[in-house]
C-alpha cells in the first residue's frame, strides 16, 4: 500500500508543479507555454545519450542536464515565447 501512496504523492505534485508552471507563465507573459514537456524530454535524451550510450556516471550526466542543457534550451524557449507574444492565439498555442 506504501508504495502506490508514495507514487500518487509524487505523480500529483508533477501534475501540480506543470500547472503551477502553466498558470504563472501565461499570467506574467500572456502566452500559453507548453514547452516544459519539451524541455524535460530534451534533458532526459541528453541524460540516456551521456550516460547509457557514452558511460558517464549518472551524477555527472544529472549535473550537465541540469546546469548546462536544460538552462540553454529553456532560454531558447523563453526567446520563441518571447517573440510570440504579438502573435495570433492560435499561433502561440500552436508554437
């Protein structure tokens, strides 16, 4: 029983997080932002090619995942949303 309430516990709170994270985006920018899903995938790839396929230790690869790759690719996305905000609602969900 534990362990379905530690994996509910964990699952809610990513739920929670990603809507937090919806919600405070398009209030403070005005555009809906759903690249957080595309940002975790982005890292996660990047965590599975450097430590599965080239053998890095999975607290190295966790490290340049988080303080390297996923803070370049969110700044990307901070420019395209960036550049979006004049668009067409259609557009900026699409995007």
């Amino acid at each position: 029983m534990l362990p379905f309430i530690i994996a509910g516990l964990v699952s809610g709170a990513v739920y929670g997080l990603a809507g937090v994270g919806l919600v405070l985006t398009y209030k403070t920018s005005g555009v809906f932002n759903f690249a957080y899903g595309a940002l975790a995938t982005i890292a996660a790839y990047a965590f599975y090619f450097m430590h599965v396929q080239h053998g890095l230790p999975w607290a190295l690869a966790a490290v340049v995942c988080l303080l390297v790759i996923a803070p370049v690719v969110g700044l990307l996305f901070a420019g395209l949303a960036r550049a979006l905000t004049d668009a067409t609602l259609a557009v900026q969900v699409a995007s």
